[in-house]
C-alpha cells in the first residue's frame, strides 16, 4: 500500500475500527494546517517544542531507529 502517512508504530496491531479513527485524525489535522487555523498554530507550536527540547538532549535517540 502506498501513501504519506507516517503510521504509528503499533500500526499492525490495531484493529480496523482503531486504524479508521487514527486515519481520520490524521487527515484532520493535515487539514488543519493546510489552513492555517488556531489547532495548526497549537500543532507547529508542539512541534518546535519538540524539536527544541531533543536538540537539548544529544544523548537521545529517535524512536525511528527502532522500529
């Protein structure tokens, strides 16, 4: 299957009904930022956050490199 999600890493173990829910918020949130609403400013904010607080912290690793 192809696509641009980046699907989480428990992905093969949802059911359907949990992966139509993830799937959904996904595309809400894509959709979201495309518009550039309150929820995308709160989203980018988190992100930077995040992006921030890992380059603090050398020594931490991504959870890509273990999945």
């Amino acid at each position: 299957m192809r696509h641009d999600y980046d699907l989480p890493g428990d992905w093969n173990a949802m059911d359907s009904e949990e992966k139509n829910v993830w799937l959904t918020q996904e595309r809400c949130r894509r959709q979201a930022m495309q518009q550039g609403t309150a929820t995308a400013n709160h989203v980018e904010k988190a992100e930077a956050r995040l992006a921030r607080r890992t380059a603090a912290r050398p020594g931490t690793v991504t959870l890509a490199d273990f999945v």
